[in-house]
C-alpha cells in the first residue's frame, strides 16, 4: 500500500483520503486553492512538525486494514454502542463538514450551474431527516432495546417491532436521497474547471453515501434482526 510522502501534494492527499480535510483543516493547510504543492514545503513554510504526516499516514493505514467485525461475539447493547461510536459520532461530523463545502459550492458555482443548487436543496433536507431519525434512535429506539434485552417482555417486544419498521422506513427515505444526489451530481462527476473545493465536496458526498449504506446495513441486518422472533 502506497503512503504519502512529503512530495505528495495537499490536493492529491485529500483525493485519495478524503478524512485527511479535517487535519488539514485543524493545521490551517489550504488543500484547495493551495492543493497543489507538497505537504512537506507546506509544513516547513508554516513551520508545523511533519508527525502531521506521520498522522495522516497512521490513519489512512488504518482505514485500509479495519478488521470484519464479528456480531454473534456481542450482544445488542454492544452492538448498539458500536453503531453510536462507529456511525452516529461521524456521521453528525461528516455532514456539519459537508454544509460548509455544499454550501460554497452551490454558492460559486451555482447560479452557473443549477444542479448544485438542487444538490444543495436535497442534501440540506437528509441532513435534517438524518438528525432527527438519529435523535429518535438515540432517544427512543436504543433505549427501548436495551430495556428489552433486561425484561425479555412481550409488550416491550411488541413496541420495538412498530419502531423498527419505521426506522426501516426512514432508511429508504434517505436511501433514495443519496440516489438523488448521485443522479443530480452525474455519478459525482466534477467538470474538468471543477476547483478543489468542488471535487471534495463530490468526494466528501460519496464517503457519505458509504458510510450511510454500511450504517443502515448494520441495523437492518445485523441489529434488527436481534429483535424479530
């Protein structure tokens, strides 16, 4: 597996790794207009110490080697934790990230090219159905769960089967949002003018899309099923 060196450029890290943005942006690196020289001029310049790239590499390394979990091993509070640490934490950081990028882009871009104002409207709309469906989960749904598997009660069962199906709805809903975007964004393709700011955005979307379709399958069909005798 290639790592990044300090001839790799800031732009080209952020394509390859797009979770390397929020390093960046916490060392106030410029990766887009400024993407395209290499990380080790632009640490020495700002004198920053170069375990930014050590860190950088640490974490890309550990995103091409995360281990299958194996689910029988836990029981569903457990899995339930798994889904708040591993989904919900950066799912809320992904998309307050993406507010900023989908909004600057439909900003410059937009009046141009109304696509990006449609893709604006679309994501600003799963966000806030995002938000709430993982407010009821948190609130409502997990709590119910965990309750469930101390009490083993018909009743608390019954109530969990009428709150899974709607959860299950809410996962197409947002399922067919992403369809959207992808359809309104031509398969996230940039145009060749396409700046930096606008082909992260693509990118930092399409690591979105993954993360939800991992997240929803881990409880439509690992979670769930925990509760479905």
């Amino acid at each position: 597996m290639m790592l990044f060196t300090t001839e790799t450029k800031t732009g080209d890290i952020v394509t390859k790794f797009p979770s390397s943005s929020k390093i960046f942006k916490a060392n106030k690196i410029d990766f887009c207009c400024g993407g395209n020289r290499p990380i080790g001029e632009v640490l020495l310049e700002k004198n920053l110490p170069t375990s930014i790239l050590d860190e950088i590499n640490a974490l890309y390394e550990k995103s091409q080697n995360d281990p299958v979990t194996e689910w029988e091993q836990y029981s569903a509070s457990e899995i339930i934790d798994i889904i708040l640490e591993r989904y919900h934490v950066p799912t809320y950081e992904l998309l307050d990230e993406l507010t900023f990028y989908v909004n600057k882009v439909a900003r410059v871009h937009g009046p141009h090219q109304p696509h990006l104002l449609e893709m604006q409207d679309v994501f600003s709309q799963m966000k806030e159905e995002m938000g709430v469906h993982f407010k009821k989960e948190e609130m409502m749904l997990f709590p119910q769960m965990k309750k469930y598997e101390q009490t083993n009660a018909p009743d608390d069962l019954a109530t969990l089967g009428m709150m899974i199906s709607q959860m299950e709805v809410d996962h197409d809903e947002v399922g067919n949002m992403l369809s959207k975007l992808r359809e309104i964004t031509s398969e996230y393709q940039v145009p060749e003018d396409g700046c930096n700011t606008y082909q992260l955005t693509y990118l930092k979307l399409e690591e979105l899309e993954s993360l939800t379709f991992d997240h929803v399958h881990t409880e439509n069909n690992i979670l769930f099923r925990r509760f479905q005798f």
